[in-house]
C-alpha cells in the first residue's frame, strides 16, 4: 500500500510507502558548485572520521566527482535516469513518474544495484571536459568545452529511497533532526537500501555484512557543530544548518534563505522524488539543459541571480558566511553598507558566533618599512 504525500519541490502529491511524517526540524546543506577546487579535502575528512575500518576501504560516503563524466559508483545517475524515462516538467511542477511511481512489481522503489567493480574508481572521468579540445582552442564565455565539480554526500532525504526499500525497517529517520540512519542490529545486509538510494550513498560493508551510510556527524550536530565535510572545506563552499517546512520558511535562516527566498540553491535530480536536503548553487559556466537535468527548471533563474550576487548585499554577505565557522548558524543579519559592511551570525539562542566584512580589506604596505630599516621587494 502506498500513501500520497506532499513534495514541494515538485509541486504536487506522490506516491510513497509510508505516510507523510516530516520532522521537527530538517538537517540540510549548501555547496556552491562555483567555488569549488575539487581537493578533496572534504573527502578526506570524513573517510578519516567514519570510514577508515576494515571492509571499508571502497566507501566514500562524501566524493567529489567531475561532470559530465565522473561518476561514483560507476554510471549511478545516467543509469537511472534512462530506466525512469522522460522527466517532463510543466513550469515548476514535475508532471514525470518519480523512482516510487516507477518502481516495477513487487519492488518499492526503481532502483539499480552496482557491480563491485563499478565502486573501484571513486575519481574516474577527473578533470574530463564534455568534449574534445582541439589545436588552437581557447577558452570562450560560456565555456565550451566545459567541465565542473559536483560534491555529493548522503541527501538525508524526506523520502528517502533507502528507507522505503529497506524490507527489515532498519532505516529510520530521527524526529528531531531529520537524520536517516541504519540500525546495525535490525540491518541483515540484503542490500535493497543500495538498490533503492538513486545517489547510491547506502554502501554495503562486507566485513560486517551489513549496510552503511552518512550520519551527518550527528555527534557534533548534537552539539551544534556543522559536519566534518564543511568545517574541513577549504574553499568554503558549503553551509550546513537547520532549514525550516516548506510552507513557513524564516527569512533570517541562512538555509531558508538560500531556499525559499532567493531560490538560488537547488536539489540535485528533483524529478527521483525523494526530496533530497542537499542543495546545489548550479556551475555558471554549464549549459542550461544539463543544468537542468540535475537541478531542476529553477537553474536558469538561480545561474543569473548569483551573477548578479555582487548587487545584493545580502546575498553576499551571506555567501561570505560559508566556512566562516565551525557552529551551526541558526540565523544571520546584514548591517552596513557593501563597502563597509559586515555579515553576522548567530546561534540558536540569538548570541553573536561569527562576524565577516561584506568586502575583504585591502592593506597595502609601504616599499620602506621605518621600524626595521628594510625594504620590502616584491618577488613576483
């Protein structure tokens, strides 16, 4: 028996095995695809912190892969994509079948199942443009031939795959954050949370014969610090927070903001229907159709408002708050002028945590410093 159940991000009821039961509040992040240098440093940190045991070593349960043509496990969207057939939208609402609606008889969700191999080559397609370079090609704006980095991590979803497909109900999503986890005791490693997830993030351990996932840190959210993949980010593209229900967002919530507001951050593959928390600031310098395809009919609307982010102080300032901090920002304020402004941020209980200028200062020195008798000589 399914139940039908709101998805916003689609813009109409779906089909989905269990009731609606949306938690209090919503784990969820932001990578800004734009800024990132893909060094892996994010990968790094978390396989360090919660994948480094035995059976372990294929998972990453944070990658940074290179489109069009990377991919982890191998092929884990395209394949997908061509089982679930057209994806039409009409405006803003997804008028496609989802991996629930589309699922074949006596499954729960339309899925597909790796080979091992196909999880050996997590950097596969790296720094691989979308077509050829020939002699005497130069770079042209838009870029073509392009390329961009997509960092992916459990979506810790609203309807997650995993959990409609587990058929021991080991998977859960916790009440107060909006977590999904495995119970490792109630989990007999069938595997069906692998099939089921589209993002391929339940990975199975064969050392334990059982299946695990991203837990988004909860140990460190539980104190109001972000997750390692954001705090270890070093070119601050990621956010992570709390965002508010659809319906009743909160303006001075960084996610909220970024959400519902200026409706610049976007889900990765809407149209799978698992309203995923993860959210995207689509590349700039991608084609609008692919963009698209795996962000949603807002990715053209969201690419021209980050070009123009330079005009809204807000935005930037905002922009400005990513990797400021280690702690969780509940909400944020703008004050001052672009030039001389700062953005600030604060916790749940409205105390000041972090503080970043709109503009970073400019300091020139002088050619001969007084105090030490020397003269500074520029080597580059």
């Amino acid at each position: 028996m399914n139940y039908k159940v709101y998805n916003w991000q689609l813009k109409r009821q779906m089909d989905y095995k269990y009731p609606d039961n949306r938690p209090k509040k919503q784990v969820a992040w932001v990578f800004d695809t734009n800024k990132c240098i893909a060094c892996q440093t994010c990968t790094l940190a978390c396989k360090n912190a919660w994948t480094s045991g035995k059976g372990q070593e294929y998972m990453w349960w944070n990658n940074v892969e290179s489109k069009p043509w990377g991919f982890y496990p191998l092929g884990w969207d395209v394949r997908l994509l061509e089982k679930l057939g057209p994806q039409d939208w009409k405006g803003d609402k997804y008028i496609g079948k989802t991996i629930f609606e589309s699922a074949p008889e006596g499954e729960e969700v339309l899925g597909i199942t790796p080979e091992v191999v196909e999880w050996v080559y997590p950097n596969i397609g790296e720094d691989e443009v979308s077509s050829i370079i020939h002699n005497k090609d130069y770079i042209k704006i838009p870029q073509q031939p392009w390329m961009f980095y997509l960092q992916r991590i459990c979506n810790h979803c609203t309807y997650p795959g995993c959990l409609a497909a587990c058929p021991r109900k080991s998977i859960y999503k916790r009440q107060e954050d909006g977590i999904v986890l495995i119970d490792q005791e109630r989990c007999r490693g069938y595997q069906e949370c692998v099939q089921g997830c589209p993002y391929k993030k339940s990975m199975f351990r064969p050392h334990t014969q059982k299946s695990e996932k991203c837990i988004s840190c909860y140990p460190a959210v539980e104190k109001g610090m972000q997750t390692q993949c954001v705090i270890n980010c070093i070119g601050k593209i990621r956010l992570f927070g709390f965002k508010g229900r659809y319906g009743s967002p909160r303006e001075d919530n960084p996610i909220d903001y970024l959400i519902h507001f200026k409706k610049i951050a976007l889900p990765l593959y809407p149209q799978f229907g698992t309203e995923p928390n993860v959210y995207y600031i689509p590349p700039i310098n991608v084609p609008h159709a692919f963009n698209q395809q795996l962000f949603g009919p807002g990715s053209k609307k969201s690419v021209e408002s980050y070009k123009k982010a330079v005009e809204d102080k807000r935005l930037i300032g905002l922009l400005m708050l990513f990797g400021a901090t280690d702690l969780i920002i509940d909400s944020f304020d703008v004050k001052g002028g672009i030039n001389d402004g700062f953005c600030i941020g604060y916790n749940d209980k409205g105390e000041e945590i972090v503080r970043v200028p709109l503009k970073e200062p400019v300091i020139i020195r002088k050619e001969y410093d007084e105090e030490r008798d020397v003269r500074r000589v520029s080597i580059t």
